[in-house]
C-alpha cells in the first residue's frame, strides 16, 4: 500500500492507496514559477523593469505635469499574497513625479470585472493602508454595470465587443499592474480586456469551451490579444503593463515593464520553461485523485460554498489534472467534505443557480443557453453588485463552465462530504472514504484498475 496525505477542507486526511498507484506531488507554486528562484530585493526589480521597459519608453519620459494617468492593478481574487502591488504603485508613482505629474492627476482602480468590489480595509491587504489613505476616493473598484463609464469602442475582425472603462479610455497614460500569473490564464489582455471591461466584452471569453489554461496556443488570449490590438488602433495609444511571474504565491521570480504583448511575451517564456504541457507526465490512468483544500480565489474575505468547491476548483482549478492524467470515462476521486453553506453577502446568485439551475440541467452549454441572460440582467442582484459586495449575477452561471469535464471524466466520486445529499445534488457519487472510493472504481473498472493520485 501507499500512504498519501491530502488536502481536505481546512485539514488533511491519510489514505491507502495500492501499491500499483502512481503519486505525483504538486508544489504549493505549482500553475506560476514554482522553483524559480525569488528577487532578493523587489523595490530595485520593479524599478529596474520600470527604467527598461519593453517596447515603449519609460513612464517618465511619456507623461506631462498635466497627465491624467490611471493605475489598475490585479484584484484580491488573484493569488499573489506579496507586496507586488503596493512595490509597483511606489514606483510608478515615483515616475509620474519626476514628471511633474500631482497625485490629484491619478486614479487608482482595482481591476475587479464582473467579481464583487472590494472595500479600503480589504484593498489595503494588498496595496497597503497608506496608499488607501492617499488617495481616498480617487481609488476604486471598477463597475461593470456603470453604463456612464463605460465605452464601447466598437467590434474587432472577427466580431468581439470591445469595452472598457471610461477612466482606462480617457486617460493619457492607463498603467496596469499584473501581480502573477497561473499558466498561461491570466496576465496579457486578459488584465486590461477583462479587467476593466463589462459582460458584452467578457461573455466572447467565458463560456464553457473559451476559458483556457494553457501556456501555449491559449484559444482565450487569441481573442484578448485581438480585443487588445482593436483597442490600440482605435485609441492610437498603448496600454502600459507591469507583468509578473510568481516563484511562490508570496514572493516574484521574474518582473517586466511596458507593452502589453511584449510583456506577455516575455513572462510565456519563462512559464513554458516551468510548465511543461501534463499530458506529457503520465500514461492516462482509469483513476484520478486529489484533494480540495478550502480554498477559491473568489471566496477571499468570504466563505465558499458547494459550487465553488466541487465545480469550480475541483473541475475548474484543479481539474485540469482530469485530461492531463485520466483516460477517457476515467473515474475522478475528489477527497473533501464539502459542507452546504452560502455565503449570501459575497455569493447570493449561486444559490439560486445551485436551487434553480442545477436540477434542471448539468450541462454548461443548456445553463448558458436557458439561464445565462437571466443571471446576466437580475436587477436585485446587479444592485447588489454595483452598491454593496455581492459578485456579478452571471458569475455564478460561469463557475458551472468546468462542468463540461464531464465529457472526459465518466463520474467523480466524493470521498468524506459531510453529507452525501450536497455533491449527490450535481450527479456526483459518494463513499466514505478515499479507499472506498477507489474499491468503487475497481468494481466497474477491474481490480487491477491504473490510479495516479496528485499529492
């Protein structure tokens, strides 16, 4: 037998595996750099970058005493958990000095899409309490539903919406701060072209078969980078990009400044380096298991819930190991107890859809066509997202898109949930235990049935 540890909610569990298992260990940086070394001292990187910026000129030397310059930067709902933000901000500010440019000439916006705001308490976890005193209400979180401030410039080549906030659009110089990557999913476009953007713009993006995780050939990015070059040329301005590579989620490996793709080019790179494509790690195996901690990006100073964890991170985030590591019908074992709890401050649509959606259909593709509008204009909920702290409607429709792994996983089977009844509700089978789940799998797949487990 083999003993693994796993995660499982706020703890852990020891399960026995067969001794035919195979064991693959996934690093606390694993999706960034992980085992990169980190800059031993992140003021001088950031200024170093800052001062050798790829493809424009410095920040100095492009900007005027009567600039009007926005600085977006990464939400909280992004893993990186060092000072990036706050060293970054420092030094852009420094720039826009030496330039003569006044604080009162420059915004601050936390590029939060269609997640919930965020209030100053919150904001200074990672931007830092005296740059939250600062600038006072010249920093904000961005609206998506604040038609007032939002431009549309129009449809790109192949017919995506483009739209963006007023405050990016207008300004002479808009700057963002990525604080790391994960693979190849964020940073690039995505920032700006999300980021600051409304559903219109976001729905080309978010559905079932646009998101994408890949370093390389990312189908996602096709479509941001063409949102991107459609905004340049319209503006006939580029976008500023401060673009990060994690060697852990608390400290940078890798930080570059200037244009948005050349930027991005240069943090690929480095993330097809650490990265190599999974499938190319393991023969398939019939069964795949793994451990959900209690964790999601979008339950920060909130509380999850069984959509967040079962779908979202167990399909979304962490399934990723589902086509990489299992053959087609594969058996998924997913150890976590899963308690039915909703956070109705942060997350008030996902109980609906977890009520209202779920039970009538699983498939990503039926929820966007029957419900996705639906939860796209609810009035209550959408005033509830632009005045208090609740997420965007429609984001609770888009956390059921990893559902669609289900067309290569033949079932998933929930080892220990505190109540069956939670992951039965979305078709999921249970047991017990770890090695009941995987005795499960023998009964259909054979008892000498391959298992890897990702430890």
């Amino acid at each position: 037998m083999v003993t693994v540890t796993l995660p499982f909610g706020d703890e852990t569990v020891d399960a026995e595996l067969p001794a035919r298992a195979t064991v693959i260990s996934r690093s606390g940086g694993a999706g960034t750099g992980g085992g990169l070394q980190p800059v031993g001292d992140l003021d001088a990187a950031v200024r170093a970058a800052l001062d050798a910026p790829l493809g424009l000129p410095p920040i100095r030397e492009i900007v005027s005493p009567s600039s009007r310059v926005v600085i977006a930067f990464d939400d909280p709902t992004v893993t990186s958990f060092g000072p990036i933000r706050r060293v970054a901000i420092d030094a852009i500010l420094e720039q826009l000095a030496e330039a003569g440019v006044p604080d009162a000439n420059v915004l601050l916006i936390c590029a939060n899409a269609l997640h919930r705001k965020f209030s100053h308490e919150e904001l200074a976890t990672i931007i830092g309490p005296d740059h939250v005193a600062r600038f006072g209400d010249r920093l904000f979180c961005h609206d998506a539903e604040d038609v007032e401030n939002i431009v549309n410039l129009g449809v790109t080549p192949r017919g995506y919406d483009v739209e963006l906030s007023r405050f990016a659009v207008e300004a002479d110089l808009c700057i963002y701060i990525n604080a790391g990557l994960h693979l190849g999913f964020s940073g690039g476009w995505k920032s700006i072209a999300v980021g600051l953007s409304t559903w219109k713009s976001i729905r080309h993006t978010h559905h079932p078969d646009g998101m994408s995780m890949s370093v390389l050939n990312n189908r996602m990015h096709e479509v941001l980078n063409e949102m991107g070059d459609h905004a340049e040329a319209i503006l006939a301005k580029r976008f500023y990009k401060i673009e990060c590579v994690q060697s852990s989620p608390t400290k940078i490996a890798h930080v570059w400044a200037g244009g948005v793709s050349e930027t991005r080019a240069a943090a690929l790179k480095v993330m097809a380096s650490r990265n190599p494509p999974r499938r190319s790690q393991s023969e398939p195996s019939d069964v795949v298991v793994y451990g959900l901690p209690a964790w999601s990006p979008y339950a920060v100073f909130g509380t999850l819930n069984p959509i967040l964890t079962l779908i979202s991170s167990g399909l979304g985030y962490l399934g990723g190991y589902i086509e990489a590591l299992g053959r087609p019908g594969c058996t998924v074992v997913l150890a976590t107890p899963t308690p039915e709890q909703w956070d109705m401050e942060h997350h008030p649509s996902y109980r609906d859809c977890w009520t209202d959606v779920l039970p009538v259909t699983r498939d990503p593709y039926e929820i966007m066509h029957r419900f996705g509008e639906q939860f796209a204009t609810h009035t209550g909920y959408i005033d509830r997202y632009r005045n208090a702290v609740a997420f965007h409607p429609v984001h609770a429709v888009l956390a059921t898109h990893p559902m669609r792994r289900m067309k290569h996983a033949g079932r998933v089977v929930v080892a220990g949930a505190n109540d069956p009844a939670v992951p039965q509700h979305i078709g999921f089978e249970t047991a017990p235990t770890v090695e009941d789940a995987i005795r499960l799998a023998e009964s259909t797949m054979g008892a000498d049935c391959s298992v890897v487990c990702v430890n």
